[in-house]
C-alpha cells in the first residue's frame, strides 16, 4: 500500500478538500487505488468498503445542471458556481473512474457467488 499511502499524503499536503471538484475526484481515485490493492490481496470485503466510498465523491459530483444528471436540460434551473463545473475531460475522467469501480464490485460479487448483487 506504498502507493496509496504516498497518494493519500499528497492529498494532504496539497489541501485538497472534499468540497471542491479536484478534491472530490482526487479522492475518489485514492479510494479506488486502495480497493484495487485490497482486491489484488483477495481481501474482497476491503475492497468493497473502499469502492463505495468512491461514489460518495463521483455521485457528488453530479449536479442539477449537468449534462449527465437525471434532472439536467430545462429543468436544472439552480444556479452553479461556474468554479464547480466540470471539464468535458473532468466528466470522463469520473465516469472512468465509477465504471471501473462498477466493475471491480462486480467481479468481487461474482467471486463471492453474490449473483444479484453482480
């Protein structure tokens, strides 16, 4: 867990918070580095503890005003900070990470004959 440990101290020290959006998505890669180092040990239950938090960051992201939200178009009529809207890189960049994320939790139900679940 070197790298993770050495991600999570860059996070700090860089004063990266959970209500910007850099720090939402820079959190939300450390939780996904650190389930794949559990996953890589066969410590499933870890790892699923470290993705979901993961979406606690990525569902953050998604706002009333944005594209890929459920209330976006004519109806996201709340005024954004414009500081807090993502990039077009920014959006792959979350949508990459949560499916991957997706992906891993599937595999771990699919190991763990959690067949629904996956």
């Amino acid at each position: 867990l070197q790298t993770t440990q050495l991600l999570k101290n860059t996070l700090m020290e860089s004063n990266l918070t959970f209500d910007t959006k850099e720090g939402k998505i820079a959190w939300a890669k450390k939780y996904k580095e650190e389930g794949n180092q559990f996953f890589k040990q066969g410590e499933y239950d870890r790892a699923l503890t470290k993705y979901s938090r993961v979406f606690s960051f990525t569902k953050s992201l998604e706002t009333p005003n944005s594209e890929n939200s459920e209330f976006g178009g004519a109806m996201g009529m709340i005024p954004q900070d414009p500081k807090s809207k993502m990039t077009k890189e920014e959006e792959v960049e979350v949508k990459e990470i949560s499916a991957l994320t997706y992906s891993n939790m599937a595999e771990i139900f699919l190991k763990k004959s959690m067949w629904r679940k996956a």
